[in-house]
C-alpha cells in the first residue's frame, strides 16, 4: 500500500506530540512494507488563496503540485494536526486550499459532480488539550467534520477514520506509550 503522512502541526522549530505519533504510525507501516511518503507542512512556504479566481486559475504553487502528485499516488492518506481553535491550524487549511484546488480534487462537468480522489482511504489524527469525547459529543467535532464532508470527502475519499487525542498536556507516560504502540499498529495495517 502507498501511504501519504502529512504532518499538519505549524511549528516547525520542536517536535511535538503530533510528530511523535507520525513516527509511530511511520514505523509500523515500514515494519509491514508499505510505501511511504511524507509533507511537513509547518516547513513549506505556505501562500494563501484570496479570491475565487485564484482558485480556479491561479498559478498552483510548485509545494502543490508536489502535494497533488503525492495525494494521486497515495492509497491512504495520514493527516496529523493539533486542535486550534476548534479546527485545523490555518496552516494546514492553506495547504488543503492550494493542494486541493478546482478542478483537481474534484469538478463540476455537465454530467455532474466528479470526484477525483475516489478509491483512496484517509485517518484524520487530531491532538487536543480537552478531553476528546467534549470535542466529540458537546462541539460536534467541527474541525474534523470539515475535513471529512467537505474536503476528503467530497473528493470521493472513504473511508475517512479518525483517532482523536485529547488532554495531551496532561497526558501519563503509560497513555502516551499506549497510543504510540496503537497508531504503529495502525501503521501497520494501513488504516
């Protein structure tokens, strides 16, 4: 299987949680042979799109079209992102936006709506400072609901998994060794 890993964390001068677990899930999908890719978006030099025009025929910046050959050779794609402010870092958002530009993840023809990403898997891994069932059951999970309807989604991704982390800052040795053996177990599989 070819895996994508995108690490979506912005801060490019530490490693962070989210790094630890990319490593995991990494490790394990070496162990089981699987071919791997890798974006850190935190060290890309990130534009942001400010118009709908630029959208749909603006010049796609050399890092997309990088991430687009990479989504298109992907089986499964691993996206990793800490909480901020109830959805992804904006980062991570401006990546999506240039990458998953009009006409490339999917388009509208006279036939209807094409989805180009159809036949691909996604894992969504989100870490966050509240306890994840809060994310999950009292604010609806808007981040990653973004990620799985609007974005992987309606490109015809699926199925779209996802492994929530929450109180990360509080977080015992023996839980975060526990969730490191499970996302390389993850890697393994492919899931």
């Amino acid at each position: 299987m070819r895996i994508l890993i995108v690490q979506g964390h912005p801060d490019p001068s530490t490693t962070h949680f989210c790094h630890a677990l990319a490593e995991a899930y990494e490790r394990g999908a070496s162990q089981a042979g699987h071919d791997i890719r890798k974006i850190d978006v935190a060290t890309l030099p990130l534009t942001f799109l400010r118009s709908q025009a630029e959208w749909e025929t603006g010049e796609v910046p050399d890092y997309a079209r990088e991430a687009q050959d990479a989504v298109l050779w992907a089986d499964h794609i691993v996206v990793l992102f800490p909480l901020w402010m109830g959805g992804m870092p904006a980062v991570l958002r401006a990546w999506f936006e240039q990458s998953f530009r009009a006409n490339f993840a999917f388009e509208t023809t006279e036939m209807g709506m094409v989805r180009h990403l159809k036949g691909k898997s996604a894992r969504l891994v989100v870490t966050m400072g509240m306890p994840s069932i809060f994310y999950r059951w009292y604010f609806g999970q808007p981040g990653t609901k973004l990620l799985r309807r609007s974005v992987l989604g309606f490109a015809g991704v699926s199925p779209i998994r996802q492994t929530l982390v929450g109180m990360i800052e509080k977080m015992p040795a023996e839980r975060a060794g526990k969730l490191m053996s499970e996302l390389e177990a993850l890697g393994r599989k492919g899931r």
